[in-house]
C-alpha cells in the first residue's frame, strides 16, 4: 500500500479497498485542488431514468449522517475554499479548491459525502425542483438544444451517448429515492473511484487522509457493469427550428481517449480548426465572414471517441458552410500537410498544456481523466516527448484513418 512514485513529484498508491490515489507536489503552490472522480456517468444511466447520475450528483450536497447541507459549506468556507461537482457522459466528479493548510478538511468532506450521502427522501423531492428547473432553462438554451439534437442522431441504437446528461422532466419526475441509492451502491464504491490531489501536498500524508476516511469496500465477487461501445451513424438531418441562428454540425469518428492515434489527431484537428489561425477559421469567418463562430475538436471517450466541427451561422448562409467545410476536410485529405502548419499546431498544443499546470485544477483533471480512461499516466514532459515526435507522415496517417468524407453525419438545427 505504498506510495509508488511515477515519475519527478508525481504518485500514486492503491488503498487495500481499492480506491486508487494519483497525487502531484507542487512546491511552489500554496494551494490544494482535491477531487473524487466516479467511473459512472450519463452513461450509466438507465434506460428510462435519462438523468440520474445528475440527480444524484444534486443530492450528495444535502447531507451525510454526519454533516448537514449547511455544515457542509460552513467546514469548506472557514478555510477559504470553494466545493463543487459536476456529471459528464462518463464520470461524476466532485472537487475542492483549498489553502494548503484545508487539505485536511477538504478530503474528508468530500469522501463523506461521495461515500455516505443520506439520500432521504424529503431531500429527494426538494432538489427534484431544482434539477427540473435546471432542465427547463437547458431546453430554453437554443445553443444546448442544438447539441442535444445533434448528439441524440449521431450514435446507433439509441445509445447512452445520445442522451443529454442533464436528463428529461419526466425522467426526473419519476425517479424514487429507492432508484437513487440503488445507483449510488452500484457504482460508488472504492474500486470505481479515483481520488487525485495536486498541490503544496506531500503524497505520504495524502495516503494516510485517505486511509482513515470511511469508503465503501465492495467484495471482489461483485463485478461492475459492463460498457457497451457506441457505433457511430451517418447521416445528412434537417431539424427544423425557428431560431435567429443556425446550428451545423458535422461528425466523424475519432480515437478513443485511450488511443495511441489521440495526438497526432489533436494536431491535425488543431491545423483544421483549433483556434483562429485554423484553415477553417480563415477560410469561413476571415475571408468570407460567413460565421462568428466555427471551430472543431476531438471527444475521446473511454470505447469511442467524435471528431466534431461546428459553426454558428445566418439561416441562408447554411448550404455554403456545410459545402466550405467539406471543402476543407477534402483538401486536407487530399494534399500533404505542410511542415509550417504542422509546426504551429505542435506549438499551440504545447502551450496549451504548458499553460494548464499554472492551475492545480487542470494538473488534478488531466490526471483524473488519464486514470478514468485507464491511460498510462505520464508525466508532462513524457506528454510534450509525444507531442513533438508527431510529424507529418504520422498525422497524415491517422487523418486517413479516420476522416472519410463520403461517411459523415451533417446535422443542421434552425429554419428551413
């Protein structure tokens, strides 16, 4: 049970309950991010109960049987800090933002209330409310309704993805108190969690925090649900709404998250439509003014992953964007990449990273993720190694791999 050093200020160590810890010392800070992140998302969501990692993420906050809601955020504000959590496809993750001296204080509050949540039902029916509130100002959001379209028509078989993560009203409506702690003892266990810690920590006191908080050991013999892998769709879709905006997005396939293939698609994605010196900024907002926004990236899941380009634009200008963007996409199929191209999406990624480990917050996420994906975890320097022995014959490859431009799905949401 050791701490087990992976590379210069940066450990981990598994617990004798399986929970596994991921820590990086960072001298120079005086600050800790602390965070739980659950191996159970959206996902994991039943089929007709759309939204319940999410309504269970609400009601972790009302209280444990120890501590009450208000005790809650009273422990994290006399040290300064700032609590949070939040759902996505594939985890749920809770985290704090401390002085170096709330480390303390900011583990066990939020291992009690990952771990212990009291789940009662008058609690239920409160936060059921709010998160139906939440959910009535996501389908006011045209933005969000766009991308709820879009994803729910990009995956077969009515896959997990294709649902929102926020969930439905009737849904959230129906979900029970017994539905609630049935999930939670599912999937909240030490063997699915990941605690990580970055900051003016040492790793060896992290581990003995965590080993005298109260997780849930769960026997061996009782084996964790198992994920079934997206396929992807391809399809041209017209969702006709009477907005001031029109909505285009068009996907592909991507790596998975835990794909040797994830970098140097990164770089090509970033020469296609990272940022404002991309080929697709300038071709379609520079030059042409046809969208104030476009842009593309690339979603690495743990079994799938979706290369996605999206542009905001005025009703009429819908059919030339969509032929300009596959314009693009077969240019960039059909010609060699230049190495000055490549280059400068080499530097904006190495930046980008750079710029990340200036806040424990994103060190303690890109960790947590690695983890999640059941990734190598490397250190940054092993990561730029990567990044920078990416050239154009490589990239070149696995854009070939993966953008087909006769197998897209285009979805477009606005007036006809």
């Amino acid at each position: 049970m050791a701490v087990r050093e992976l590379y210069l200020n940066g450990y981990e160590a598994t617990l004798d309950n399986g929970l596994r810890i991921l820590i990086e010392e960072v001298p120079q800070s005086r600050s800790v991010s602390v965070g739980f992140w659950v191996r159970a998302g959206s996902r994991e969501d039943p089929i007709a109960q759309s939204g319940l990692a999410h309504f269970l993420e609400h009601l972790t906050f009302k209280g444990t049987p120890t501590l009450n809601a208000q005790e809650i955020s009273e422990a994290i504000d006399s040290i300064g800090g700032h609590i949070n959590a939040a759902t996505a496809k594939e985890a749920t993750f809770y985290y704090a933002d401390v002085p170096a001296d709330g480390l303390e204080t900011a583990i066990r509050i939020l291992a009690d209330i990952v771990s212990n949540p009291r789940l009662d039902a008058s609690d239920v029916d409160l936060e059921r409310n709010v998160v139906l509130e939440e959910i009535r100002g996501h389908e006011d959001d045209p933005d969000q309704t766009a991308y709820d379209l879009f994803s729910a028509g990009v995956w077969h078989d009515e896959h997990p993805y294709a649902r929102p993560v926020i969930g439905t009203l009737d849904a959230i409506a129906a979900s029970s108190v017994e539905d609630l702690r049935a999930f939670h003892s599912k999937h909240y266990r030490a063997d699915n969690l990941v605690l990580v810690v970055c900051g003016a920590v040492n790793a060896e006191d992290v581990e003995a925090i965590a080993m005298s908080c109260e997780i849930p050991e769960v026997p061996a013999s009782t084996p964790l649900p198992e994920r079934t892998p997206p396929r992807f769709r391809s399809a041209i879709k017209h969702h006709d709404r009477q907005t001031a905006l029109s909505h285009v997005y068009i996907g592909t396939p991507a790596p998975s998250g835990a794909s040797d293939d994830r970098i140097p698609l990164e770089v090509v994605n970033s020469i296609l439509g990272d940022g404002s010196s991309s080929r697709l900024f300038r071709s379609i907002r520079e030059t042409r003014g046809l969208a104030y926004a476009i842009s593309s990236y690339v979603s690495g899941f743990s079994d799938a992953g979706l290369w996605l380009t999206y542009a905001g634009v005025a009703p009429p200008n819908v059919s030339t964007v969509v032929d300009l963007i596959r314009e693009e996409f077969a240019r960039i199929v059909d010609e060699s990449i230049p190495i000055d191209e490549l280059e400068l999406a080499k530097s904006k990624l190495r930046g980008h990273l750079i710029l990340g480990l200036e806040t424990n917050a994103h060190r303690a996420s890109r960790l947590a993720n690695t983890a999640l994906l059941r990734r190598a975890i490397l250190s940054p320097d092993d990561l730029l190694e990567r990044l920078n022995a990416v050239t154009c014959e490589t990239a070149r490859d696995v854009l070939l791999k993966y953008l087909h431009v006769g197998e897209l799905n285009v979805t477009t949401i606005g007036p006809s």
